[in-house]
C-alpha cells in the first residue's frame, strides 16, 4: 500500500513541479498554455498507448517482480529529471514526466492484479478501497508537493530533483515489502 501511495505522489509531485516551473518562466500566455497542456498530454499518453503491456508483463511475470522492476526504473527516471532540471532542457524534463507516466502504466496492472493474490475475496472489496484512498491521498499530496518544491526550490530545481530521487528510493526500499506471488 505504501509502495502504491509512493508511486501516485511521485508522478503527481514531478509532473506539478515542472508544471508549475514553465508557469514561472514568464513565457508568453499561449506559450505558457500550450506547455502546460503538452505535459498533461505526455504524461497520460503512456496509459493510452501502453496499458495492454503492463497488463501483459503482470500476467507473464511475478507481479511483484515487475512492481520492483518498476521501482528500479523510477530511480533513474528521477535522476534523468533531476538532470533535467540542473540543466534546464524543457525537453527532457517534460520527456521525464512522460516516463514516469510509462512507470505508472506498467505499474498499475500489477498493483491491481495482486491484490486478489494477496487477499481472501471477502477482503478483497476493502483492499481495493484502501488502495484507491492511497492513490488519491497521493495523487492529491504529490500535487500540493510540486507546488510548494517549484515555490522553494525555483532557483535550484535539481534540488527538488534529488528529494523526489530520495522518495523513490523509499518507494522501490518497500517495493520488497510486497508479498512474493507467483507468475500468473
């Protein structure tokens, strides 16, 4: 659960920062617009495109496995976006946010899939429940995060860059919390 709650404030917390980053480069108002709907395109276009290959990596291999392999992934995708915001390449900060929307595309079959493995079908209702207030509770924290990470780290992104590399490595630390399931 809490691997899972990791997961939705980091997509949340990185795609808002560099959200909230473009709104502070005083870029003309269409400009401004445009990136802004740009990076909520990137980040929803995986889910889109890639959603039947999470769900095929979840039935072929151990569900936990590819949870943990997702987490390893989220390391480096936050230290590409912590280079990105040393560095300042628009490009690749938004391209970071899309791979962690890829991150989560893979990761979301698994985390939903395991949980009939892991409950009894009497549980399995309040599970699913306890999973979804988790993933808002994220989605909503990760929010609030990338607003107050671009207002005390505007000068220095990389610096925000490296908190969000330190909450996915406690992320990908309780991914081995998981149960051990067999492949499907």
């Amino acid at each position: 659960m809490f691997t899972q709650f990791q997961n939705a404030f980091s997509d949340s917390a990185l795609r808002w920062l560099v959200t909230f980053l473009v709104l502070g480069l005083g870029l003309p108002r269409a400009e401004e617009d445009h990136l802004v709907a740009l990076i909520g395109a990137v980040f929803a276009l995986p889910f889109l495109l890639f959603s039947s290959t999470g769900g095929w990596l979840a039935d072929r291999f151990s569900k936990r496995g590819v949870m943990i392999g997702v987490k390893t992934a989220e390391i480096g995708i936050m230290l590409l976006a912590t280079a990105a915001l040393a560095r300042g390449p628009l490009a690749l900060q938004i391209g970071a946010v899309c791979l962690m929307g890829l991150h989560s595309t893979v990761f979301a079959p698994s985390k939903y899939g395991i949980m009939p493995e892991l409950l009894p079908l009497r549980r399995l209702s309040w599970g699913n429940g306890i999973l979804e207030l988790l993933t808002f509770l994220g989605i909503i924290a990760g929010t609030t995060a990338g607003g107050w990470l671009a207002q005390h780290f505007g000068g220095q992104p990389h610096a925000a860059g490296l908190l969000l590399t330190a909450v996915a490595l406690t992320g990908f630390a309780s991914s081995f919390g998981i149960t051990r399931v067999p492949p499907a």
